[in-house]
C-alpha cells in the first residue's frame, strides 16, 4: 500500500521525466548524420581561451560516434534533465503534505515514521533508476538506425555511475523536504546549489573529471577506461548520510 501510494504522489512527475528524456535521447541519435555531414565542411578556425578550447575540444569529439553520444548525451543532455527531475521526484513528503492537511491521513496507518520515509525514498530512487536506464537504451536501440553502433556495456557503465552520484541531489532534496514545510523551497535550494556547482567545475580547468557532475557523466571512464570508484563511494556515503538524517529529522518533528 505504502509504495503504491507513493507511486500514485510521484507518477505524474516520473513520467513527464521518462518522456522527456525518451525524446531527447531519439533526439540525440537522429541528429548525428546532420552533424556529420556538416562537420567537415567547418573551416579550422583556432581558438583561444577557456572557451575556445572547449568549442575546439566539443568539434574534436563530434567526429566520432562515440565521443559525440558521450558528450551530447552523457555530458550535456542526459544528466541536466535527469537531474532536475531528481530533484523535483525528491521535494514532497510528509512536512509539505501537513500544511495541507494531507499527512494526518498518513501517519493514522500501522507504521513507523521512519518506514513510511523508507519507502518513498526506496520508490523516488527505483523511478530515478529507471530514468536513467531506459533513455540510453533507447540510443542504444536507435543507433542502428542512423548506420551506427554504441555499446551496451558503455551505456550502463555511464548510466549507472550518473545515477549513482547523481543521487546527492535527490537526497539533499528529500533532506530539505524534512526541514522546510513548503513544496518548493528545497528544489529551489538545490537548483542553486547545483548551478553554482557546476559554474565551479567549468572555471577550474583540470577539476571536471574529479567533481560531481565529472562523475555522473563518468569522464574517468570515456578518456581512461577507469571508473570512478572513488566519486562514487564519495556521493553514494553522503547519500545515505542525508536519507539517515532526512530520517532523524521526521522521527523528531511534532506533526
């Protein structure tokens, strides 16, 4: 009964987020042969500066299929959608529904606080994996169609890890969720904490592939082979620690 109310809560946002990024990931594969059509046809213009040296380097990986899916996919498109939906799958709960009078409902049922946290967070983090998942298969599926080829392993290599670190930001939202009684202070909060976050790996050259959205679009493993255990462990620890005190936090509120 517990998941399937949460599912009920959370279905409208889950699906919005598996069509949208369903869309961009058919998007993404169909527009390569435009791309690769256009790309020799640009003229070799050097660039300097920060910029110039990522609009050289994004030119570079285009020309191939890999570093193109990579990077259009893995790098831009994929985790800032998955991300914004992390958040808004992770705002809600039992604080924002006691302002409307929806959670006495909730807590009159035979369980505990912290199981009825449990199983929203248990059920928010399945809809994430599954919006992680599904749309690269579906590049995977779709590349045939376009002449090319892109490989199972990779894409659940690149998936998994942005899930995985990509889980910060719904768990710091849920942790928020148990701290202010309104919807949407904390998605608010963490859209900023991200933006500024992803400002700071973009101006510090060399930090990319060490920060947090370097290990969601595991840039360790396109350029090395090596994936990022360490950022893992790191986002997957702090993770849990925010769900325990998201916890904490419920079992001590007077509702």
């Amino acid at each position: 009964m517990l998941w399937y109310k949460t599912w009920l809560e959370t279905r409208s946002r889950f699906l919005i987020g598996l069509v949208v990024l369903m869309f961009s990931a058919g998007s993404t594969v169909w527009i390569y042969p435009q791309l690769s059509q256009l790309l020799p046809a640009l003229p070799e213009v050097e660039l300097n500066g920060p910029i110039g040296r990522q609009v050289r380097e994004s030119l570079e990986l285009s020309r191939t299929y890999e570093g193109y899916v990579w990077l259009q996919w893995f790098v831009n498109n994929m985790p800032k959608t998955w991300a914004l939906f992390a958040i808004l799958l992770g705002a809600g709960g039992l604080l924002s529904q006691s302002t409307r009078g929806g959670a006495m409902f909730t807590l009159s049922l035979p369980v505990s606080r912290e199981r009825l946290l449990d199983v929203r967070a248990g059920a928010v983090l399945a809809e994430l994996l599954v919006l992680a998942i599904v749309p690269s298969l579906l590049v995977v599926l779709l590349s045939p169609a376009v002449g090319q080829s892109y490989s199972l392993g990779d894409a659940l290599v690149y998936s998994l890890c942005m899930f995985i670190a990509g889980t910060v930001l719904f768990s710091l939202t849920f942790l928020l969720s148990t701290v202010f009684t309104d919807l949407w202070r904390p998605p608010l909060i963490v859209v900023a904490v991200a933006t500024c976050v992803s400002f700071m790996e973009q101006a510090v050259q060399g930090l990319s592939r060490y920060s947090l959205f370097g290990v969601m679009s595991a840039e360790s493993y396109f350029r090395d082979g090596a994936v990022p255990w360490a950022g893992l462990a790191i986002t997957a620890s702090s993770s849990l620690a925010m769900l325990y005190l998201a916890r904490i936090n419920v079992a001590r509120h007077d509702f």
